[in-house]
C-alpha cells in the first residue's frame, strides 16, 4: 500500500508540475489570443480592454492559477480565447486521430524495437547494420527523418500520400517515423538487458546442463532481460505525444498535436492548458499500469529492501 501511495503522489505532483509550469509559461510570453486575433482585425484599445477583462485575463495572476486548479479539478477546462468553443469539445474532436496514430506507432516502435534489440545484442550478420539503425533512430529528430521520409516514398516514389487524415494510406508514412523513432530507446534498454542477462551466472549454468542454445536464450534470456522494457515502453507515449506535434503538422495531420502546436503560437491559452493536463495525465495513467506490469512480472520492484 505504501508502494502504491508513493506512485499516487508522484502521479499527482506530475500532473501538477506540467500544468504549473504551461501556466506561467504562456503568461510570460508577450501578448495573448486577444489581444492578436483583435488588433489584426482593427478593435480599438477600449474593445481590446473590455474583451481581456470579460475572459478574467486582468485579475491578478495568482487569482487566475488557483481559478485555473478550480476549474480543472471539476474537470472545466475552460473557452477557447479565439471562438469561445470549449475545450473539451476541441480536444474530443481531436483526440481520435492522435489516439490511432500513437497506438499504432507504439506497436510499430515495439515490435522494431525489440528486433532491433535483439539483433544488436547476439552475435549475427545483422548485428552492426542493428546497431547502425538504432544509432541513427536515437540521433536524428522526428522532422528531418519525417521530411526524408516525404521526400522519398511520396515525392519520388509517389507510393503514398505525404499529407492529410483519411484512408489508411495517409497513416503509413507518420507511423513508420514515430514507430522508428520510439523503437531507438525500446532496443537500447532490449540490448543491455541481453548483454547483461547473457553474462549472467545462471546462464552459464543452464548452457551447462547441456540446453540448446535457442532455448537458453528464449526461456532464461529474453524472459529476464526484457522485463525493463515494459518501463521504456510507457515512457515512450511521452515522446509519442511529443512526436505527434511535428509529426502532425509535417504530415498535416488533424490530432492533438496539431491543435496544440496551433493553439501555442495564438497563445490560445485555456486551449494549450486542457490539451497538457490530459497528457499529463495520460502519461502518469500508462505508467502506473507500466508499475503495476512490472510488479506483477517482478514482484520484488516493490519491495526493494527484500
């Protein structure tokens, strides 16, 4: 029960801290979704003033955070300062398509991930071109490889589109970079995992009794060495949704993302606070069922001190 507690806590304080920090870090950028949607169509000052001031955008800073936890705790997101569209709907409306595209992603980035872990781990003919791949899917960002990706498959191959959000042929091209790119992590923690287990002292013992070798290295190696891949792996949706922004706007996808992205440069500021409690709440979602994955496969990660 303590075990559990502490991971609330820590839940919670995650929650917490990232709609904290996107509070104050939108209020000290210069300027607000007003003020630019009214000046650029000719308000005046006073309509400008009369408009912030209806939205609660002058009341004292402190004033306006603890309404923004009100608010959020009875899950009220807010209005949107461009159309006065709630939040709520916004995000219901953009939720699907970012949905599919990070669950599909992960399952690509799992399944490349653990290849790619493998091969560079066993001694093989793929094992340097392994290597090479995870390298290259650690050090390279999502938009030069979803751009190269663009280049090649839809602009001098034309095998599939390079944008839009219908057909599954739209999804392939920003599935493969996010999956590419969340399989890097997912094969690092794979390899060292293996590279340990391998040398492990009872893994010379069952190579001594005489078993396979294939055996030893489904049953004793892999079964030990993937277990802190569950981890990585839900960590991993923190970068998915990352990924999603400029995934989603390289492919000019509709998502979360893209809202997000769009929402931050207007300073839509109830807009970008609802679109990061949720993930922030989904990622401390995911990786407390990472814990309780872990725990079950495990039992003693609960119980450090046994």
């Amino acid at each position: 029960m303590r075990y559990w507690l502490e991971r609330l806590v820590s839940a919670l304080a995650s929650i917490w801290l990232a709609g904290t920090l996107v509070f104050f870090a939108l209020r000290l950028l210069p300027g607000d979704a007003i003020q630019s949607q009214l000046i650029q169509s000719g308000a005046s000052p006073a309509v400008i003033a009369e408009r912030r001031a209806r939205q609660g955008l002058d009341d004292p800073l402190i004033q306006q955070y603890g309404r923004f936890w009100v608010d959020a705790m009875q899950g009220r997101l807010g209005y949107s300062l461009l159309d006065g569209q709630p939040v709520a709907e916004m995000i219901l409306q953009r939720i699907t398509p970012t949905a599919i595209l990070a669950v599909s992603a992960l399952l690509t980035g799992v399944v490349f991930g653990l290849l790619l872990g493998i091969g560079s781990a066993l001694p093989s003919p793929v094992s340097s071109t392994a290597r090479f791949m995870v390298n290259i899917s650690l050090s390279t960002p999502v938009y030069w490889t979803g751009t190269l990706t663009i280049w090649l498959f839809a602009v001098q191959f034309g095998w599939l589109p390079s944008a839009g959000g219908e057909g599954a042929a739209s999804l392939v091209l920003p599935v493969l970079v996010l999956g590419f790119h969340t399989a890097g992590a997912i094969a690092q923690v794979a390899a060292s995992g293996i590279r340990e287990t391998l040398a492990a002292d009872f893994i010379r013992t069952a190579r001594a009794k005489g078993l396979p070798e294939r055996l030893v290295l489904r049953r004793h190696v892999l079964r030990a060495a993937l277990l802190p891949v569950v981890t990585v792996i839900a960590l991993q949706t923190g970068f998915l949704m990352g990924g999603a922004v400029i995934t989603e706007s390289l492919f000019v996808r509709p998502g979360l993302g893209r809202l997000l992205l769009d929402s931050a440069l207007q300073q839509d500021y109830p807009v970008v606070q609802g679109i990061t409690l949720l993930l922030a709440a989904i990622y401390a979602l995911l990786n407390g069922l990472a814990d309780a994955a872990y725990t079950w496969l495990d039992p003693r990660a609960a119980h450090p001190a046994a």
